[in-house]
C-alpha cells in the first residue's frame, strides 16, 4: 500500500488550538486509520481505500452551510464525509470540531476518544460503508489502532 496523500485544511487558526492532539498526532492518527483500512480492505471487509483525502476543520456555521448545501439538511452535524467517484478519487472529509467537542461533553468521552471515533466513522464511510453491523464492526477495530495513536501522543486534554 502507498503512501496516504492527506491534505489538512483549516481557515480558523483557534480550531487548532481547540483539537485535542497537535497537527502532528493528527496526521499520524489519519495515516494509521487509513492503513488499518487498506488491511480491512485487503481481508475483503471493506470495498477500497481512497488513495488520497483532505480533512477540512470547520466551526459549526460552516459545516452547517456545507451540510445544507450538500444534504439539504439544516444546522451543524458532526463529521460529513464525501468519497471520491472510485478509489484513485480524493476523498474529502470535514470535521466539526466545536462539535467535537460539545459532543465530547454529551457522551462523557474525552475528547481525543471521540476524535478517533469521528474520524474512524468518516473514513469508512469513504471507503464504500454504511450504518450497519458491518460498519459497527469495521469502526471497532479503527477505534482500537487510533486510540493506541493518540494514548502515546504527549498532549494531555487538561
């Protein structure tokens, strides 16, 4: 396999600030999520790996203007993602990062847990799987290795 071509974008300077890991543990976290999925994909659990991905950061009123824009749904969510047309396609991801963090707080997780998860969650999605036990099954084994990635990361979330 490859290696991930990943793009990070962010327009608001305080979302970095705001993330529970550095730049740095944050694409090691995405390169570690996409190469446990390109061994999914090699088990057949999974359809294919996108060869390249961009993970937006967003404030809320921004995802909210792309989910209404691309789902016609209201208000803001929490990750959207967006696949390519085939697996040599960029895949794109946006991530909600306020929400991230409201969500955090909801579901009494630490925040770098639910970045894994959301994360974990978003990327399958791009690589051809929907809600289901499959899914379910797919994301517990991303969560395991993405958790490892951000456990030995030494940012602490005060």
């Amino acid at each position: 396999m490859m290696n991930l071509k990943l793009e990070l974008v962010c327009e608001e300077a305080l979302l970095w600030a705001a993330l529970p890991v550095d730049r740095g543990t944050l694409r090691a976290l995405m390169e570690c999520l996409w190469r446990r999925a390109g061994k999914l994909h090699e088990e057949g659990r999974i359809d294919g790996v996108p060869c390249a991905v961009t993970l937006a950061l967003l404030t809320d009123g921004q995802i909210a203007a792309v989910n209404s824009a691309a789902l016609g749904v209201p208000g803001p969510t929490n990750i959207l993602s967006f696949p390519g047309t085939d697996y040599e396609d960029e895949a794109e991801l946006a991530l909600a990062v306020e929400t991230l963090l409201r969500e955090s707080v909801l579901y009494g997780q630490e925040p770098a847990d639910h970045l894994v998860r959301l994360l974990a969650h978003g990327l399958l999605h791009v690589c051809g799987l929907d809600h289901g036990e499959r899914m379910e099954a797919c994301q517990t084994v991303l969560e395991e290795t993405g958790r490892a990635v951000v456990s030995s990361s030494d940012r602490t979330w005060a």
